[in-house]
C-alpha cells in the first residue's frame, strides 16, 4: 500500500474479521522469514538455568520443601519446549511441522494462536478452565475487537516509516485520556515497487502481549 495509515487499518479490520493470513499477507516478507527462523530457534535453545529445590532452599531457607518443590515444577512446566510451543503455536502439531510451512502461513498461524479464543481453547486442554467456561465467555470474545487507532506516522529515513497508535476508538475525541498520553508504535518497510508494508515480530500491534487471565473457575481478559 501506498499510504502506512491505509496499511494500518487494513491489518486492524483483517485481524477483527479473523482474516489471519491476510493480516500476513500485509507484512514485509523479511521479516516473516525472520519471523520463522526465530521461532524455530527457540525450540532449539537449551533452558539457560534448571532449577531445584535446593536453589529455591539455599535462596529461601524458610520455605518449605512441599513449596520449593511446587515452584520446580512450575517452571519446568512453563519452560520445557513442548509448553513454549504450545503457547506460541497452540494449532501446529510441532516445530518439524512449523519448519515445512512458509513463512506467511507460521505468521497466520500465531496470529491465529495468540487469539483470545484460541489461548482459552488451550486453557481448556491444559485443564485450566473448563469447557463451560469457555463456552460462557465465547460470546463476550466473539464480540471483542482490536480498537486500534492510528496517530500519525514518522519516517525514519527513506525506507522506514513509523505508526504510532492507541488503544481505543478511531477518534481522538473519544479515547481516554492515559490511552493518548501512552501511544505505541508499529514500523513499515518500503517495498521495491514503493509501496509499504508492516513488519512482523513477536509483539505485532501488541498482540504478543495480550493474555488470558485465570481467577478461580473463571476467565478474564487482561
């Protein structure tokens, strides 16, 4: 697209209708591959640091053996590979099958998986929440949208343009007033033909930063 703000608000409404690859097909096709090599990379790191329960002891000497031996596995949990997969990729059956997709589809597919609904899906199979709370709150995440509303753009060069947007709706008069004083930002890289598209990452439009939240027997959006 010629225009970065033209850009922006297509990706917002594809992201809305649930159009994951059309919000891919939006995005430089460097970054997708960086995208993908980066995801596959994770999953081939070793764990920095395993922790025991004699860390935990030797930090905390009052703690109980039951609760230090509780935190191990919870982390464990969190940081073997198979839990970091299914967090990023919850629709993919494994890196092997991520590693034969082309970049624009890996991108599709953790949009896709980083959707409310789907992270609540996940929720259900870990045997977080129930079924019937999902189904509670499947309409009130059906009815969720990403209002994202573009600011302006700033260009950083001749072949980088920032966006600068907010959490709200697409007038300024109606965003709240911490939503205007706290933008955030989203770059395009200019195409060979000239036009632009955005860049894929790991916190695209914030999405990588959005969550579902457990409380008890049920679950919020944060």
């Amino acid at each position: 697209m010629k225009d970065p703000l033209k850009l922006f608000r297509a990706a917002v409404a594809a992201l809305n209708e649930e159009k994951w690859l059309d919000v891919a097909e939006l995005c430089d096709p460097a970054s997708l591959r960086e995208f993908k090599n980066s995801a596959l990379a994770q999953f081939d790191l070793p764990t920095s640091h395993i922790w025991t329960v004699e860390d935990f002891l030797r930090h905390t000497p009052d703690m109980p053996r039951e609760v230090a031996q509780y935190q191990v596995d919870q982390i464990q949990r969190q940081t073997h590979p198979d839990s970091r997969f299914a967090h990023d990729f919850p629709l993919l059956a494994g890196p092997e099958e991520l590693r034969s997709m082309e970049p624009t589809h890996v991108f599709a597919s953790w949009l896709e998986g980083r959707s409310m609904k789907s992270q609540l899906e996940l929720m259900v199979r870990s045997g977080r929440v129930s079924s019937a709370a999902l189904e509670a709150h499947r309409e009130a995440i059906a009815s969720m949208k990403h209002e994202l509303a573009p600011i302006g753009s700033v260009p950083d060069g001749d072949e980088i343009v920032h966006v600068l947007y907010r959490w709200g709706p697409d007038e300024s008069d109606e965003a709240p007033a911490m939503a205007r004083v706290f933008p955030f930002v989203t770059s395009c890289i200019r195409q060979p033909g000239g036009g632009w598209l955005l860049i894929a990452d790991f916190n695209f439009l914030s999405i990588g930063s959005m969550s579902v939240g457990v409380d008890g027997t049920e679950a919020d959006i944060d």
